[in-house]
C-alpha cells in the first residue's frame, strides 16, 4: 500500500514539473520573440561604461 501511494505521489509531482516546465518554455519563447528581457536586466549587447 505504502509503495503504491509513494507511486501515485511522484507521478503527480512528475506531471506538474512537465507543466511548470512547459510554461517556462512558451514564456522565454513569447519574450524573446517579442524583444523583451527579464527582471530588468542589463541586456548583454549593452556596453557599460564606468
């Protein structure tokens, strides 16, 4: 019984990785295709002057 609860736990944890991970795909996909950065970032074809 116990084995097969720790079955069911980690199929359920394997599934909402898949779609976590999905997510973060179409997210990265979406921003890159529309020119946008994360978190306000320096861009790396900035220069930085000091």
């Amino acid at each position: 019984m116990g084995s097969m609860v720790f079955t069911v736990m980690v199929a359920i944890s394997q599934m909402e990785l898949d779609i976590r991970r999905e997510r973060i795909t179409v997210s990265v996909s979406e921003r890159r295709a529309a020119g946008r950065t994360w978190a306000g970032g320096v861009s790396s074809s900035r220069t930085v002057r000091s």
